[in-house]
C-alpha cells in the first residue's frame, strides 16, 4: 500500500488509530493506567495530522473535522459512499500526475546537470571515456589480476552526485562490499573489468549505466550521473 492511500485512509479508520493507540499503550505496560480522554483525543488528532500532513493545502481542515462529526454522530452524511469513491479516485489519478510531472521535472534538471559534468569532465587528460559513455581515472594502478564479469570482487567504495552530495560508503561503515560483479549496475561491471587488483580508480557514470530514469530512493533521483571512487582489493573464489 503506498503512504498516499495510508494517509487518506487514516481519515476512514479513525477508530483504527484509536486501537493501535490501545495497542501501544498496552506494549508500554501501562494497560491499567486511565487514560483521560482530552489527552486520547488530542493524541489522535496528532496521528491523523501526522498522517495527513503530506496533503498540506490540499483540504480544508474544518470540513474534514465535520466530515468526522457527521459519521461519529449517526448525522445525515453530504455524500454518498459512491460518491466518496468518486473523490477519492479522481485525487489519487490527480496526486499521481503531480508525482510524474515532479519526477519528471527532477529527471530533466538532473541529466542536464550530468550532461554539463561529464562535457567538461571528458576533456581532462587524465579521464578516460569508453564506448559505452563511462568514464574513469586512475587514481593508483595494481599489478594483480583483472576480474571478469562472472567474478565475485571485494571493494571499498565511495559514491556521490555531481553536486558533491555523498549517498554511500563503505569507508564510513568499516566494512568492505563483496557482490557479484555481474549483479551490480552495468557502470560498475564495465568498470572494475578494468581494473587489476590493487587498483583504485575514480569511476563517472551516466544514468544508462547507473539507475537510469528510477533513480532510488533516497537522494539519487531520475537520471542521475553518479561518481564512485572504487578500490579493489581482491577476487573472492
């Protein structure tokens, strides 16, 4: 289920949010303790603003009050359930052409970017460009021997965006990486083929060689160039 649908069902499951307060009240162990009733209340008018917080704007908070009056006091409701399904449809067909004109937006100002870097970054003599679009420098060549794709290879590495924004490494969690070569992002496969064991190299990737058009989640957003300084330490057998 997508938070979109969690955050507007939180409004159909209001009594819901009341059950798993309950619930964690009872984890707690303070399940015999009475519970004064502004402070439930106000406590689940926190959840369901923290729900709904995401759809900021994009209603009016008095009329979703009424809307939980009307059905909590038995009152003659404003619409009908179909009717209800029909508003509810057209706002999630609506929240999904934002997102896709979001992404869409966020896609185009990042391949610009990359476009931009790696023009520039191409002409350095130092960097490298093979027919597939990657580019790469060597930072410190080794003598050991150059891994094929079926291999499995140990890595220390460091990943960031063009911009200088950092998204992973192994440096900072101490541990080195171990994976299949032909398991990884086809910038990565192309790339440590490259490279002897011992090596460490400075590796550039276009979005086709990284994630492309989806990005993850995270900071790397649709069709981002990526930047990984790469080390090879060894070929696992």
């Amino acid at each position: 289920m997508t938070i979109l649908r969690k955050g507007l069902l939180t409004l159909s499951l209001y009594a819901g949010l009341a059950t798993l307060a309950l619930a964690e009240t009872e984890k707690a162990g303070t399940e015999n303790k009475p519970v004064d009733r502004k402070e439930l209340s106000y406590m689940l008018g926190m959840d369901i603003g923290n729900s709904l917080r995401q759809f900021n704007g994009k209603f009016d908070i008095d009329t979703v009050v009424e809307g939980m009056r009307d059905v909590l006091e038995g009152k003659d409701l404003k619409m009908t359930p179909e009717q209800a399904r029909e508003v509810k449809k057209a706002f999630f067909a609506q929240l999904r052409k934002e997102k896709e004109a979001a992404k869409a937006s966020e896609a185009k100002k990042n391949r610009e970017a990359g476009q931009k870097f790696l023009a520039e970054n191409a002409k350095r003599p130092e960097v490298k460009t093979t027919e597939s679009g990657l580019q790469y420098e060597v930072i410190k060549m080794g003598d050991g021997p150059k891994p094929k794709a079926t291999d499995r290879v140990k890595v220390h590495y460091k990943g960031t965006l063009v911009d200088g924004t950092e998204f992973d490494s192994s440096y900072k969690r101490g541990q080195p990486a171990t994976f299949a070569l032909n398991g990884v992002i086809k910038g990565w496969t192309e790339g440590l083929q490259l490279m002897p064991v011992g090596s460490k190299f400075k590796l550039y990737l276009p979005p086709e060689l990284a994630y492309g058009s989806r990005g993850t989640p995270g900071p790397i957003g649709p069709d981002s160039t990526l930047i990984f300084e790469v080390e090879l330490l060894g070929i696992e057998k």
